[in-house]
C-alpha cells in the first residue's frame, strides 16, 4: 500500500496533548477507508504536525482527518521508507 507523509501547518504553538487526541480520532475512523496512521511527530512551538500513513491513496488519507477531526493537511506526500 502506497505511503504518505502529511503536514499540517498551524496558525500558532500546538500541544503534544492535542496532537495526540487527534491522532486518537483518526485511529477511530481509519478503518472504514482501508487507511492506518502509523506515526506522528510534533513541532509544538512552530505550530507543525507530520503524519506517517499508509492509504490505497491521499484522498482516503483526507478523508479521515477530515471526519475524525476537520484538520486536513496542508500538505501530502507520496513517500518511500528508507534506512
């Protein structure tokens, strides 16, 4: 399954906390489109948040952060793992 790294780019500072209860409701909704959030990582002060997620394609991976949270991404990436 194709992998994708998204960026959220915030208006000001964002919580870890916040982040995390995000991430939560993705989880919630990821199943119904075939999409896993695997990962996350947070800039608080700089108001940026990154998600690993395999999705059949970037419009599934929308999709969830939309109905999970509204916080679609600025930004989505198709990417590859590397060592």
């Amino acid at each position: 399954m194709p992998l994708f790294m998204d960026v959220h780019s915030l208006d000001g500072p964002v919580t870890a906390a916040d982040v995390a209860a995000a991430h939560a409701a993705d989880l919630a909704h990821q199943d119904a489109y075939d999409v896993h959030y695997l990962r996350y990582w947070v800039d608080e002060g700089g108001g940026k948040i990154f998600c690993l997620v395999d999705a059949p394609d970037s419009e599934a991976a929308i999709t969830v952060h939309r109905e999970a949270h509204g916080l679609v991404a600025d930004e989505i990436h198709l990417v590859s793992e590397g060592a």
